[in-house]
C-alpha cells in the first residue's frame, strides 16, 4: 500500500481527495454536494470556451508558425520589427491576461525573448479605446 502511495503524483491524490469529500458531503448533506455540483457546472460552462480558444491557438500557431519565422521577427535578433510587433500585439490584444501564458509560454519555446514578452505584456495595459479619456485628462504630453 504504501509503493502504491508513493507512485500516485500530487494531482492524483488531490482528485482522489475531492471525490471523496464530495461522496462524503453528499451522502450527508445532500443538498450541499448539489449546489456545488451546480456552481461547479457553471464556473466550467464559462472557462471552457476560453480553454478551447487558447488550445486552438496553440494549435494554429504550432501548425503556421516554424521555429524560423519566430526566431526573424521574436527574438533577440529581431530588432526593430520585433519590438514593433510585441508593442502592438500587446496593445490590440484583449481578454483576461491568463489566456496570454500558454500562448506566450509557448512563444518563449520556440524563441521568443524574454524582453519582448515583457513588452508583450506591459503594453497589454495600454488600450486604444481609453486614449480619448487619457488625452482628456492628462493632455497631449
């Protein structure tokens, strides 16, 4: 029992344990192992949508992006359109910011310096339809 134990990763044990308090919870307060099932059900109904887009990224990325092109226009050789590109992309890039990590992460792997992810991700808070309100209240400089 305990070789068995030892094999088992941390992701296991912890699914393991969640079923068993939900089995547990279930059996004795029925009520309140349905209303997480419930809760539970609509947090996924809202994360998968955004799981898929970003596994259909990698995926069209892995497919139309060569190690080659990423190393001409991402890394640290890349100059000028490398910087321009990480500056823009990060200005029209939309969403919560923990769709950007396996694309980015995945970006990194094939090449991408480490600077212009962090440009990448400093000019996700610029946006362009807030540049009105900025020129109002701050002016031109």
């Amino acid at each position: 029992m305990k070789n068995i134990a030892q094999q088992i990763s941390g992701g296991w044990t912890f699914l393991i344990l969640v079923l068993v308090t939900y089995g547990v919870i279930s059996v004795t307060h029925s009520s309140l192992a349905f209303g997480a099932l419930i809760s539970f059900w609509k947090i996924f109904q809202k994360v998968i949508p955004i799981l898929t887009f970003v596994f259909i990224l990698t995926f069209l990325f892995n497919i139309f992006l060569k190690p080659k092109i990423i190393i001409k226009y991402l890394s640290k050789q890349s100059g000028l359109k490398g910087w321009l590109l990480a500056i823009g992309g990060g200005i029209i890039s939309m969403g919560a910011i923990y769709i950007w990590y396996p694309l980015l992460a995945d970006l990194k792997e094939k090449g991408m310096s480490n600077a212009l992810i962090a440009t990448f991700l400093y000019n996700r808070a610029v946006k362009l339809q807030l540049l009105p309100f900025l020129i109002y209240y701050f002016g031109w400089a």
